[in-house]
C-alpha cells in the first residue's frame, strides 16, 4: 500500500510540476510576443515606406527622362533654326558686299560672289534684291 501511495505521490508531483512547465512557458511566450509583433509593424511599416519612395523616384527619373528627351528635341530645333538664320544673314552679308562692289564700278568681283550665294536660303526681301542685281549683272 506504501508503494501504491508512493506512486501516486510521485505521479502527483510530475504532473504538478509539467502543469507549471507549461504555465511558466505560455507566461513567457505572451511576454516575448508583444515585443516580436512591434518590432515585424516597424519593420513592415519601414519597407512599405522604402516602396512609396522607389516608385516615387521611379516614376520622377521616368518624368526626368521624358523632359530631357523633350528638352532634347528643342535644343536640336533651335539649333537648326540658328544655323538657318545664320546661312541666311551671311547670303545678305554678301549681297550688301556685291551692291558696294557694283557701286564701286566692280562687276567681274561682284559676279563671283554673286555664284556663291544660296538662292533658297534668302530672304523673300534678299531674293528681291538677288533677282535685281543678276538682271544688273545680266545673268
């Protein structure tokens, strides 16, 4: 009866002792968790904002290069018009340079700077003036 008493003694005392394990072990785990689950928000919070910030500069470079391609195409316009007023102003340089030569009693020199004048990139007032000076120099 003594061993009987013992063994339930001893199952008793086992019990006993994995009951409290396990509350010693539930206590410890909801006291470690609250920590671990504001850390995981912050962290998810952090990479949710890393995103916004990646697509907002995505789409600010996309912005960007759309402008620079725009800005682009502008200077290459404005530099075509340049060259083109340029080739212009030079053609009438050379027609006030053949009118002093005419007046100057010059045909032979005025005839050879006469050829080299583009007659497309004249003025309506240069072609005018161009068309005048070759019936002068009878062309």
């Amino acid at each position: 009866m003594r061993n009987v008493r013992t063994m339930w003694f001893c199952c008793m005392l086992v019990f006993s002792a994995a009951i409290m394990l396990i509350l010693i072990s539930a206590i410890s785990e909801t006291q470690v968790t609250p920590n671990v689950r504001p850390v995981e928000n912050e962290e998810r919070a952090f990479n949710q904002t890393l995103q916004q910030s990646l697509s907002k500069m995505s789409n600010a470079i996309e912005r960007l290069e759309e402008e620079d391609i725009k800005n682009k195409q502008q200077l290459y316009d404005l530099t075509s018009e340049l060259l083109e007023e340029r080739a212009v102003n030079r053609n009438n340089e050379k027609l006030i340079k053949i009118i002093a030569l005419l007046d100057e009693k010059k045909p032979d020199e005025a005839k050879e700077i006469i050829n080299g004048i583009d007659y497309e990139k004249l003025s309506d007032k240069g072609k005018f003036i161009y068309d005048g000076i070759s019936t002068v120099l009878g062309f």
